[in-house]
C-alpha cells in the first residue's frame, strides 16, 4: 500500500507543478544527481579533514564556485540591470 500512496503523493506534486508552471527538469536533475553530490561532499571533507578550504583555496574549485554563483544569481543580476536601464537604446529615426 506505501508505493500506492507514494504514487499518488507524486501524481499531486506533478499536478501541482504542472499549475504553477513549475519547470520538472530541476526536479529530476536534482532527484537523479543529489545523492552522487552528496557522496562527492562527504568524501571531499573527509579528505579535507571538515575543513571547507579545498572548495575555494584550488583555482579550478574557485571557478566552479563562482560559475555557479553567478548561475544561481543571474536572475537578480539581469532584474537590477534592467532596472538600471542598461541595454536600452533610443534610435533617431531622424538621424538615420
């Protein structure tokens, strides 16, 4: 009876996602990788003895870190440019 519950716990959660527009790849990328992620951190500190230094003291780390940032914040980044009003041009017809 749990994997008919269970079913129907995500037939709800993809109804669900489906109305609010919700994309379902994030949600599959993250079901299907987590626990890989979750093995990679675990042994990394291990490694690193708990210390969080190797994810930013390597140069490749670093980069990783910061492209990753940069994804997670590019929706506030490209909003306050936009508010800005970068990217907006004004074209003399006159001129041309």
């Amino acid at each position: 009876m749990f994997e008919v519950w269970l079913m129907v716990g995500f037939g709800l959660l993809g109804y669900a996602m489906k109305k609010l527009q919700y994309p379902i790849v994030p949600l599959v990328l993250g079901m299907v990788l987590g626990s890989l992620v979750e093995k990679s951190l675990r042994r990394a500190l291990v490694l690193s003895a708990g210390s969080f230094d190797v994810f930013y003291t390597r140069p490749i780390t670093l980069g990783f870190l910061l492209v990753a940032l940069l994804a997670y914040f590019s929706p506030l980044i490209r909003l306050a440019l936009k508010k800005a009003g970068y990217g907006k041009t004004d074209i003399n017809v006159e001129s041309l």
